[in-house]
C-alpha cells in the first residue's frame, strides 16, 4: 500500500520505535513511533506534521539511522536497511539520505569555517572528486543555493552568518553528498518569517531543478501546503492521515486534522472560536491500551473508539485516514466492526 | 506630523500606560548599540496592544525598559515610562516592587525557565502574596486555588513542581501567577512561542477572554504577526529598533501602510485559497552599531526612491501610521 506510482524511493512498512522509561522495577514503554507505514516517491516533497511529542522527530531519526526501529523496516530503493552491514554500505545510504536539523545555531560546528562541513562531506561521500576540486565543488553548491559571494562565505566562521545563511549552509552539507532524499527536521522554524520563504522556495527548485525529494518536518501546516506535495498527519506516535496535500487541507477526514488546521492563526480569514474549542493535551503514550489515541479530544468519539486502534484506510484516492468515524462516514465500513483490535 | 500614537476617537480616553522616547542603549566594546529608539507607545485601561518584529528588533528589549528589568550592559539612556501617571524610569526600587505584581506584572517567553524548578506552584504563588505584604495563610491559599481555576488548571497542581506540568500548563501557571493581584497591566513576552499550534490557539482565546472578563491591559510581543491577528485591539510592527507601523490591528492587515509591514504579511504561507508563490524579503536588518542615516528598511524596500536617504517621519495613511516617505502629503512635507 503505497501511494507512489513506480517503485518508491524510500519505504517504511509498519515502523516501530519505542523508548525505555521508569526504573528497573516500574520499566515501561514509550510508544514514540507506532505502526506507522509510508512511501516517498522521486521528485517528491512529502511534509510531515503533528505537534510536539507527535513522533515526527523520531520518524526522521529512524530514517537517518541515529536509532533502530524497535519493529519494522525501512526499505531504501527496495533494499531493507537492517541489511546494511558494511561501512561502504552505510556511507553510500547516508550520502544518499541525509539530515537537516532543526537548530541553524547549534547544528554547524562554531570553532570550524562553514567550509570545513562541506569539504568533509565531498571527502567522505564523493570519492570521484579530486582533492584539487573539492573546493571548486564546494563553491558550485554555495552559490547554487544563492548565497553571494560563495568563496566568501565559505571562509567565514558560522557566528558571522545569519540563521537563514547558516541554514543555507546546513542545505549545502547535505547537497554535497548529492543526495536523493533530505529529511528536513524543522528547518524552517528558527528562522525569521521574512528569511522562511527563501529556505521553502529553495527546498522546491532542489525537486523541481535536482530530482532530490524531501521528507519535510514541520508543526506549520501553512508552510507544509505552501511547499510539499503530500501531506502526513501524526499524531501520538501514529499516522493518522495522508493524502495529496490540497485534498487534505480542504476536505480533512479525520478530526484530529480538523482540529489542526482550525488551530493554524490566519489573518485572512474570520475569528472562529467556538465554545468547543479545545483545551485537551496529547497523551503520553506509555504502554497504551488499544483504541484511538485521539478518542479523548475527539467531538466525534463513539465506543468503538475505546477499544479498536483504527487502521488508516483509503477514503478518496490516496488519500488515506485512520478514523472509524471516517471510515463509516464513507460507507466503507459500520462502526460496529470498522478496524481490527491491536493484538 | 502625526504625533499621538493613538487612534481617533479614544484620545479622551486617560491612557493606562505612556511611553515616550523610549532609548535604550547596550553598551559594546564597539560603542553603544541603540536596541530601542525614541519609541512611543499609549496602552489605554483594557486593551490589547500587540507588538510585532523579527528577532533583533528589539521588541523584547522594549518590554523589559517598559518593566524596569534591564540588567547591564543595558541602560535607558532617555525617555519615559508613565504608568498611571507616575514615571517608572526614575522610581526606586522599592516603589518599582509595590508596584510589580500589584499594578504591572510580566509573563515570561519561556515558563521552563521562569518558575523555580525546584519549589511547588504553591509556594512560588505564596512568595508572590507575602511580597506584597499578604499574611493570611488561607487567604494566600484561597487565592490561588481562584488563579489556577481561572486559568483551567486543576488546584491539585498547587502541590505540582513545574516539571510535572506540560508546556501549556506551565504556559498557564505563570499566567496565573500574573493574576494574583488582577493588575491592570500583563506585559507578555512571546508567551505562546514553546508551545505547538493548537497549545497556542487555546492559550490565546484564554488569555484574551479572561482579559475582556477582568479588564486588564495586555502588551503583547511575539514574532508571529497571524498569532495576534485576532486578539489585538492595535498592532505596533517594529524594525531594527523603531516602530515602522502603528494602528487598529485589522487596518494593519488590511492596508499596510509600510512596506516592512506588507513584506511581513506576504511571508506568511495561507491554509487557505490558491497556492501562490511568495518571495520573503530578501536581505537581513541592518547593524544597530552604525544604523543608516535614512529609512532603516530601504536597502531590502522594494519602493526606494531618493527621499529615504532622509528618516521618515510617521505619516497617517488614512488607515494607519506609517513611517515611509510614500504616505508624505508632498515632498515638502518630507523633507522639512
């Protein structure tokens, strides 16, 4: 069940990630990441959003292999990555999948020039690369992401930059490995509202111009519609909608969506503060029971909720929910006995 | 020159809080660095004033000249503050603390860093109360049970540490905290800005009903101009230390008079209608060390002409108050 064409560039099937947490006699389990299956195609933007604590971050851990999948795999061009043994193979997946962090202040090394990051990637990762070129190569992709000036900045230390230039930067460390995917964590959200756009519209002429896909990370719909071409909504460590991003953002199925968006400030539009807005939090999900993790916020919260964790199911084209509410709604299923029980 | 920074119509009203000609200055080895210049503000008994600005503008250190909390290398260097009709810059410490909390009282960007992580919630409200001379132990107990219901947190949490409460309850706490004496004046500084998307929807609709329903006024600053869109009553838009745009919050989004302002509004991708392709502003705010003489948004304007080698003064719009030589009557008027 992927929602790209051909073969996707990047799988994961049934992703599983939990987290030790209590002392040795009360030990439990975080449930950061639960279930969670996806593709990401070519030439693709994919956004990923949810709030705080929603498991996105892991999501793009697990991706960047910091940590192991407690349950599930990944499969990079078809290839699962639990069978990546040798260092050359895990090189040649790293310069291919690549991270950009969040923190444009602490993610560039303070005591290095801004060239030293991208000339050790080019050593590691682009071995056709002389030497001799490394720096020509260097000075390519500077420009290329439009900062001015290339040769300069590349000599100056990151304090001298401003957040949008470091996290140019940040982009061009991850552009020297020529990449097929950047997984984006919040890229955008430390950088001043005027600057956010440069960095979005630069994520898009990298698809559009280079073919690089990227799974972007974001709390900020807004800037997820304004740039991705597929959306997924997490929440409490579950997928619980994706779908093309207009089909999404214009007819949410499932409530947790809806709640999303209404939350999002838009000037444009008229205040609507309803007397059910909501005050609820999202749980910590620590050994949970079966059922909807969204059921206690839910408006439209019905029994089955309580006892059958929702499957995601496809309810336009590609568009995909996990709802039993939804899924009835549409006439694929009865409340009754909508999902199966988590076993 | 439009001087009065108030709309038509309310200036019978007594301003709550005056600003005139706030300067403040962070001494460097490089010589001082203006963060605030001549910023003039009037907050009116029960309003909600937002102040919008990128990181540098110099908005926070604005509110803390307002509460007297600048600490070295800051300084004012001129201006005042009257709130209720006394001067907060010259007042001595001892009148400044009779005054904090019971008359003015501040809620802090981050509340992970602002409550004591080692104390209960309790014991930090019951601080508060003692300070300000209240002795009865049940009256102080009384009242925050009032606080923390007010702001929808169960009384429970009296005896909670901060690290037991999420972010937006911490968020609330301090809130709380603010409205132990219902002052007539919270200064809140990016309150929301720790807090995700929908966290923040409900802090806001919060804060500003139990604004409308104890009427006090509210200086709100936060980088995020669409947060404020529907909770302020007027929106003042700084850069690089100036007030550039000043009027009814729904003007300022309707007509921008300054092309800061516009550039600010076009950065913001919409949930809503047709996806178009948005620009930012390009370029980054000039060096407070050696501010340019002229308009300090010319090199990123996309309208510069000759005048903006000259400051502009504010100008009214018709809508608002602009500080961009576009809205001037006539070069004359510009130039004098």
């Amino acid at each position: 069940m992927t929602d790209v064409d051909e073969a996707p560039l990047l799988e994961a099937r049934s992703l599983t990630r939990h987290f030790k947490v209590g002392g040795a006699i009360a030990r439990k389990n975080l449930h950061a990441v639960d279930d969670v299956s996806f593709a990401i195609g070519e030439r693709e933007i994919v956004a990923l959003v949810g709030e705080s604590g929603s498991g996105k971050s892991t999501v793009a851990r697990l991706l960047a292999r910091v940590y192991k999948p407690t349950a599930g795999e990944i499969f990079y061009q078809g290839r699962p990555l639990s069978g990546l043994r040798s260092r050359k193979d895990l090189l040649a997946y790293r310069s291919d999948v690549p991270m950009v962090f969040q923190d444009p202040f602490a993610s560039l090394n303070p005591a290095y020039r801004v060239s030293h990051g991208i000339l050790r990637g080019l050593a590691l990762h682009r071995p056709d690369i002389a030497r001799a070129d490394r720096r020509a190569e260097a000075e390519r992709i500077v420009a290329q992401l439009g900062l001015d000036a290339a040769g300069d900045v590349l000599d100056r230390y990151p304090y001298e930059l401003s957040g949008g230039q470091r996290q140019r930067i940040g982009f061009a460390q991850a552009l020297a490995y020529r990449p097929r995917l950047i997984v984006a964590d919040e890229p955008v959200s430390m950088l001043d509202v005027s600057v956010r756009i440069g960095l979005l519209n630069l994520m898009a002429k990298l698809r559009d111009e280079q073919g690089v896909s990227l799974l972007y990370i974001t709390h900020d719909i807004a800037s997820a519609r304004y740039v991705a071409d597929r959306v997924m909504v997490m929440y409490a460590g579950h997928l619980v909608e994706s779908g093309p991003v207009e089909d999404v953002l214009q007819e949410p199925k499932h409530p947790y969506t809806q709640l999303l968006l209404d939350a999002v400030p838009d000037p444009r539009a008229p205040l609507t503060v309803g007397p059910a807005t909501d005050r609820g939090e999202p749980p910590r999900v620590i050994d949970p029971a079966p059922g909807c993790r969204f059921r206690r916020r839910c408006p439209l919260a019905v029994d089955v909720c309580e006892q059958v964790t929702p499957e995601p199911v496809e309810l336009a084209p590609r568009h995909r929910a996990a709802c039993h509410v939804a899924v009835a709604n549409a006439g694929l299923g009865e409340l009754a006995v909508a999902g199966r029980s988590d076993s | 020159m439009a001087s009065a920074p108030l709309p038509d119509g309310l200036l019978s009203q007594e301003p709550l809080l005056q600003v005139r000609g706030l300067t403040v200055e962070y001494d460097t080895a490089a010589g001082p660095v203006r963060a605030v210049e001549s910023f003039d503000l009037d907050v009116l008994p029960g309003e909600f004033v937002g102040v919008v600005g990128e990181s540098g503008c110099g908005k926070s250190t604005m509110l803390f000249g307002i509460a007297q909390l600048l600490s070295p290398p800051a300084r004012i260097s001129a201006g005042s503050v009257l709130f209720k009709g006394s001067d907060l810059v010259t007042m001595t410490a001892r009148e400044l603390n009779a005054t904090r909390w019971r008359d003015v009282s501040v809620v802090m960007q981050s509340a992970m860093n602002a409550l004591n992580p080692v104390r209960q919630l309790a014991s930090q409200y019951e601080d508060v109360m003692r300070a300000h001379g209240e002795k009865s132990s049940s009256v102080i107990r009384q009242r925050s049970e009032e606080v923390l219901a007010l702001v929808g947190i169960d009384k429970t949490h009296l005896k909670s540490y901060p690290h037991q409460l999420s972010g937006g309850m911490r968020q609330r706490a301090m809130i709380a905290m603010a409205l132990l004496f219902t002052p007539d004046l919270i200064i809140m500084d990016e309150p929301t800005s720790a807090l995700d998307v929908v966290a923040q929807r409900s802090l806001m609709v919060q804060i500003k009903e139990l604004q409308q329903r104890l009427g006090f006024a509210v200086v709100f600053v936060t980088h995020d101009m669409s947060l404020v869109s529907h909770f302020s009553d007027r929106l003042v838009v700084m850069y690089a230390a100036k007030t550039v745009e000043i009027g009814p919050t729904r003007d300022v989004f309707a007509h921008p008079g300054h092309p800061y302002t516009q550039g600010l509004l076009d950065a913001f991708p919409s949930i809503r209608g047709p996806r178009v392709p948005l620009t930012g502003i390009p370029g980054s705010p000039p060096n407070l060390l050696n501010p340019p003489t002229g308009c300090r948004f010319a090199a990123r304007c996309p309208h510069r002409f000759e005048l903006c080698d000259i400051a502009p003064d504010m100008y009214d719009t018709g809508h608002t108050l602009a500080a961009c030589h576009l809205h001037a009557a006539s070069r004359e008027e510009a130039l004098r």
